[in-house]
C-alpha cells in the first residue's frame, strides 16, 4: 500500500474500509497492520486494552523533530507528564479562560471590520492560526514570541510539509543532507528559539498566575524531587503550542468553508447567535445556550477530522475483529474515514449539524466519531478546544458572513493534520 498512501491517504484507507469491511490488511513497506473501522475494536485498541498499543513508529517523525513530550512519550514518562499538564487543563480553569478567548476573538473582528471594507480575500487558514496561537499563548504559555512572532508560522508550515512528506518513509531518505533538510533545520531553529523566549521570559519574571507553563517549570518529580530540565520544558511547550494552535485553527477554517457553501446552517447559526447574544460578546455562561453553534462544529469535525488519523503498534499479540494480530503489527484508526462511512451516517457526504441533536446522535456509538481520539491517550485540550471554538464561532459569525473566492478549488491534503491543500481565501463580509 505505499505508493497508494503517499499518493492519496485519504482515498487509500477509504477505498479499503469499504471494499474490505472492519478490518483491512495494509502492508506497507516491511510493516503490517490492520485499518480498522468497527467501533468494538476502535474501543478495544484505544481504551479497553490500551496497555497492549504504543503509537506507531509513524510518531517517529514527530519525535525526531518536535522532540519526545506528551503526544509522542510512552509509559510511566508520559503519565509522569500527564499529570504534571492535567490541572491547567481542569473544567474550572479552562472556564476562567473564557475571558481570555473572547478578548482575542474580539481583537480579530477589529482586524475583519477593516478588512472587510478593504474588498479582497485573506487566507482564513492564516487568520485562524494567529487567533489561536494568540490564544494558547495568553491561557497557558502567558507570554508572546517576541523577535519570532513574525517568522514563526513560515517555519511550521516548512516543518509540517517535511515530516509529511516523509511520513511514508519509515526513515530511509532522511538522513540525506538536502537542501530541503537545511530549511527544515533552519524552521527547527525558528520554533526552537521561539519557544526558549518563552521559558527564559518566565524564568525572568513569573507571570504569578498558575498556568501550563508555570506547572511544567515548578514539577518536581515525586521521589527524586528533581525538576524537567529546559530542554524537556522546552519539548513541552512545542508540544502544545503545535497541537493547540494547529488543530484548532483548522478545526475553524474548515467550518467558514462548511459554512460558506450551505446557506441554510449559516441562517440557522446567525438566528441562534442573534436570539442568545443580541449583539453583545459571549460568554462562557451563554455557551450552553448555543447548542446548533456546538452542532456546527461538530459536524465541521466529523468532515474534516484536523487528526484525520492515527495508529499504534502492538507490545503483544492480540486479536482483532477475529483475525489475529501478531505483535508489532499497526492498527490503523481513521476519523476521516470512520466519520464519512455510510454504515455509521446517513447521506455521509452532507454537511447536515442536526445529526449532533440530542436525539439524533443517541443510538451512535461513541467510538465512531472520535475527533479527539479516545481512552487514556485521548487529546488533554479537548475541552480547552471546544469552548475556544465556541467563543471564536459566536463572536466572528454574529457580526461577518464569509465568502469563498469564486472558482477556488477546495481539497483536503492529509500532512500530519488535515489542511485544505490549495489554503482558503476567502471575502469577509459584515452581516448587515
Ligand atoms: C480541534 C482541536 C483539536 C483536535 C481535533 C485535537 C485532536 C487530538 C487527537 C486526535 C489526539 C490523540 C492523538 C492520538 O491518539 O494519537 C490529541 C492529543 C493531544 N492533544 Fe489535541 N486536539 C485539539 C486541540 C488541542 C489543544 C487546544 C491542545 C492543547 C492546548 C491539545 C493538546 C494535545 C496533547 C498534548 C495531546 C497528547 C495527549 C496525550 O497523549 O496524553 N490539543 N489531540
């Protein structure tokens, strides 16, 4: 399967769930493994008997790039760190945010009033990711990217291409010194130096309040009492800063995309978000009043999965769907795929919210829309995400309606997460 997957993942793993059913064998390369798309076996790798699946050597790329924190650790590490980030992700804490959310959401629509009187196209994909670095940067990091703000989205974008492009390559290639390699480095320095601003900031000057960043310095291992040193911190706060700023950023460009094309939920999301909020910025109490915003998002999720897949290796044998599963095998788990099957959705393909309503979603199983994953490995921002979602949709969609620039083709390219592959121009106009 690897010429199919480093051409098109997306259309491999999907041809084979619905030409082979809940468990297809890939090989590719010298491995092996399963895709799997039965919800049972879906909980069974990923929560039931987790202990038996590491992530895959697919993480090794990220790993080798990004450095070995929460996302990619394995083990007693990996709980040893969860723990340490687990309180700055509380209910409560998050909901204290809220504030912090709104404000840079508010700052963005400053931006779009101007904007929108200007008349030509911005890159919404650009437009969401500042958003939400900003917004990861103020509630957890409490700092700015000083010199690096301005070259810091260039370098991911330079880091992403290449760990995707290479995604496939179980490590052959990647020790040529190309000049691809030397601009990948470079990148590397960009986010690296990003990130040690940060750090040094904080070490200069506590921030006083009890953020991320602040309970990544002060961790002291239970028994040896001993701190992360800067290089581990430093792992860290890449770690969050990527995963919190990219998924999420996507996560919304997608959504004014969805939203762009189908008037209908466009009308119905501006009623609910004039009737709740009558003009004013939400707030985290008005958030459970806005039940077709969190539909919205969603249904933006189950289309366009910003993790649109992932896998782990088995420790030891194991069985799976009635076939056996030799160790060091894969298991591939696909939200693209597993969230677009017609056995699990009515008219797959429609963008339709009103499949999240209440009754609509209470026979399906949880484990066939999982856009944060599932079990002890589950995303540690998904709450996080989904309030700063909320408070994003309900401040920029009350007062601007957007709109693609006509004839622009609209792809999704799977790199590490889902990214529209030719980005996404679009005209912001206000709602009159
Ligand atoms: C819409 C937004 C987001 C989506 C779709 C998303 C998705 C995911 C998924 C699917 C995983 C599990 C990957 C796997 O099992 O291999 C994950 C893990 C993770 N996510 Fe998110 N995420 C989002 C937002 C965030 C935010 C806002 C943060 C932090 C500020 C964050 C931090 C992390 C971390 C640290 C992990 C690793 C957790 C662990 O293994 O213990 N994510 N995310």
């Amino acid at each position: 399967m690897l010429p199919a997957l480093r051409r098109d993942p997306l259309r491999a793993f999907m041809d084979a769930a619905v030409r082979f059913g809940d468990v297809a064998f890939f090989k590719i390369g010298s491995r092996r493994g399963y895709l799997i798309t039965n919800p049972s076996d879906i909980r069974h790798v990923l929560q039931d008997n987790a202990r038996n699946y590491q992530k895959s050597p697919l993480y090794q790329k990220l790993r080798t790039s990004l450095g070995d924190g929460l996302l990619t650790s394995e083990g007693a590490f990996w709980l040893r760190q969860r723990r340490i980030a687990q309180p700055a992700f509380h209910r409560q804490r998050i909901e204290a945010l809220a504030g912090v959310m709104t404000d840079a959401a508010a700052e963005t629509a400053v931006r779009w009033e101007t904007l929108a009187t200007q008349g030509h196209p911005i890159e919404i994909g650009n437009e969401m990711m500042r958003l939400t670095r900003t917004v990861v940067l103020r509630a957890l990091l409490g700092g700015d990217l000083g010199p690096y703000a301005a070259t810091i989205d260039a370098a991911w974008a330079t880091i992403n291409q290449q760990i995707a492009e290479s995604f496939w390559s179980f490590g052959i290639a990647d020790k040529l010194p190309t000049p691809k390699k030397r601009r990948f480095h470079a990148a590397r320095a960009v986010l690296h130096g990003a990130v040690d601003h940060l750090i040094q900031e904080r070490r200069r000057k506590s921030s006083g309040n009890a953020d991320l960043l602040s309970m990544l310095i002060e961790a002291r291992d239970e028994e040896t009492g001993e701190s992360m040193n800067d290089l581990q911190i430093r792992v860290e706060v890449t770690t969050f800063l990527l995963a919190g700023q990219e998924t999420t950023a996507l996560a919304l460009t997608w959504l004014w995309y969805l939203l762009s094309q189908h008037e209908q939920p466009r009308r119905r999301l501006a009623e609910e978000l004039d009737r709740v909020l009558r003009g004013r910025q939400p707030a985290f109490a008005d958030l459970a009043n806005l039940p077709y915003t969190r539909m919205v998002i969603d249904e933006t999720m189950r289309l366009y999965p910003p993790a649109w897949g992932f896998s782990r290796q088995a420790m030891a044998d194991d069985r799976l769907g009635g076939y056996e599963l030799p160790r060091g095998w894969l298991a591939f788990v696909i939200p693209y795929v597993l969230h677009r099957l017609p056995a699990y959705w009515e008219d797959a393909e429609q963008f339709d919210p009103e499949r999240f309503s209440p009754s609509r979603s209470a026979d399906r199983s949880k484990f066939v829309y999982i856009p944060f994953g599932a079990g002890p490995r589950q995303c540690i921002g998904n709450h996080f995400a989904m309030i700063e979602m909320l408070l994003v949709v309900a401040t920029l969609a009350q007062r601007f309606s957007l709109r693609l620039v006509p004839g622009h083709r609209v792809e999704p390219y799977a790199m590490i997460t889902l990214r529209p592959r030719f980005g996404m121009p679009m005209y912001i106009e206000r709602r009159d």
